[in-house]
C-alpha cells in the first residue's frame, strides 16, 4: 500500500511472479538440478523476490534519487578522468585489440534490446517488455565494463580524418558522450519506478529515457565504424 492505495498491477505482477516460480520448480521432489540450471533458478527466483520486497517496501524516492544523481556523478567523473586524464601504459600496445569491436557489439545488441522492448510495450505484452529493458541494460552494463578496461588499457583514439568527415565525426562524437552522461541517470530512475510499482512516472520518464539510450547505442556502433575506417 502507498498512501492508502494498492500499488499498480501488483496483483498482476504477483501472479506473473508465481507462474515463473511454478514454471521453474523441478517437477519432482527431491530431483537434484544440475549445477547450471540450479544456479539460473536461484537467480530467478532471487530476481523476484527482489523485485516483490522493492514494491512492498516504502522506499523513499527523494532519497534513491538522490543516491542515483550521486552514483551518476561519480561515474561520469570517473569515465572523465579516464578519457583526459589517465594514460595508457604502452606496455599494452596491440593486446586485446577485441574490445572496441566487443563495445560496438554490445551497443547494438543493446539498441536491438532496446527496439524490442518498445515493440513489446507497444503490444501490450509487459512481460517481454520487462524482459527486453531488463536484457538491454545488462548489455550496457557489459558495455561499461569493457569500455573503461579498453580505456584503461589503451587510452583514447585519436581520430585521423580531416575535413567535413572529422567535423561529422566529432559532431557524432560530442553528442554521444554529452547524451550517455544525461542517460544513464534517466535510465537508472526509471528502473527504479518500474521495479518499485510506479508506472506512471516510469512511463513519464521512459518517454525521454528510452530515445536517449536508443540514440547512444546506435552512435556507440556509428563511431566504432568512423574509427574502423579511418583509425584501426
């Protein structure tokens, strides 16, 4: 309850919970699961309840927004840092040259995600919506992991072009980072409405949240390209 009022579609949600639980359960008592398969169910299950304890609990939002904007500032200070500031070690030079393709990889696979996601909404079916959100921001989350270690390891890339195509690219460039500063919050607080029952401003904030992280993710593929041609 919330201000004496039931929280949205949570007895829908329930059910689609226990459908889950009921579809993974082994069928027989006592029936050991391999270790793969055990390890997925528990992580299912884990996932729901995680999801069903956040609805229930009264969960300021002042308070996680305001642990979003910090955790956002932080990260983005950090990713800074580590374009301008930080410098490579040479001793990496021409190793582990897979991870700007991984990144471009990742991107798409989260624009795809994320296209699905909005195909799904659109047909009313949440739960492959929840799916495809939740499977797009797990491939950012990759993402982010193998951008700063590519960063780490070989800094930034210079790009070599001159002309209309540089000033295209940079344009692309200062738009991508500029916009995946402004989204990863928006994604985060939008997240957090969904998960905690409040569909109405997930809805709000989703409108601007969901064209700005489809954007990022498809000019992340758009620059590796630009530096495929012109850099690696």
């Amino acid at each position: 309850m919330r201000g004496g009022r039931p929280l949205p579609l949570k007895g829908e949600f329930i059910q689609t919970l226990d459908s889950y639980q009921r579809k993974f359960k082994p069928r027989q008592p006592g029936v050991m699961l391999p270790p793969l398969r055990q390890a997925l169910d528990d992580f299912r299950m884990d996932f729901c309840d995680l999801i069903v304890t956040m609805e229930e609990a009264e969960i300021s939002p002042r308070l996680v927004l305001g642990a979003i904007v910090v955790v956002s500032g932080l990260a983005v200070s950090f990713l800074l840092w580590l374009l301008y500031v930080h410098h490579a070690s040479a001793d990496f030079a021409g190793r582990w040259m897979f991870l700007p393709g991984l990144n471009a990889l990742l991107n798409g696979l989260c624009a795809i995600a994320l296209c699905l996601g909005l195909y799904f909404i659109k047909h009313h079916n949440r739960g492959a919506h929840r799916k495809s959100m939740l499977l797009a921001f797990a491939f950012s989350s990759v993402f982010l992991i193998s951008y700063i270690a590519n960063h780490a390891l070989h800094g930034d890339t210079i790009f070599p072009g001159h002309g209309p195509v540089r000033t295209l690219y940079l344009s692309i460039l200062a738009s991508h980072v500029i916009l995946s500063i402004v989204a990863l919050p928006m994604v985060l607080t939008t997240f957090f409405f969904s998960l905690t029952g409040r569909f109405a401003m997930h809805r709000r904030i989703a409108r601007l949240a969901f064209p700005i992280w489809l954007y990022v993710s498809i000019t992340g593929v758009v620059v590796f390209v630009f530096l495929k041609v012109y850099a690696y």
